[in-house]
C-alpha cells in the first residue's frame, strides 16, 4: 500500500493499475471474511482508505486538468 506522496509521483497509468490492484484484493478479503474466518480485518480498512486515496488523487488531477483547459 503505497502512500500519498508515492501515489501522487506516479504516472496515470500507474495509477490506474494501482486502484485496480487494490480493488482486487479488497474483494478477495471481503470475500474471504464471509465465507471464513478473517485473521486481519484491519485490512479491510486499509484497503478502502487506498482505494478512496487513489480516487481522490485521480479526481484532483481531472480538476487541475479541467482548469487548464477553461
């Protein structure tokens, strides 16, 4: 799980592969928590906090996209 600061370097595409990444592995815990015993719920909550990261991230750079274009 990467933090704001490395987020924030990488490319698009980078990004991209990172949300989908973590998306992935949010539904395989989920998944596994019902159906099994979970060892680790605090990853659930890790994992909705990089996903919310990297969504703001992408909307900050469509915003500042937006503003140079206007």
């Amino acid at each position: 799980m990467a933090t704001v600061e490395v987020l924030r370097e990488m490319s698009e595409e980078q990004i991209v592969h990172e949300l989908r990444e973590a998306q992935q592995s949010l539904f395989r815990i989920r998944f596994q928590s019902a159906t099994e015993r979970n060892d680790t719920p605090s990853n659930i909550r890790k994992l909705r906090q990089t996903v919310a990261r990297i969504k703001t991230i992408q909307r900050e750079r469509e915003l500042a996209g937006g503003v140079a274009d206007q």
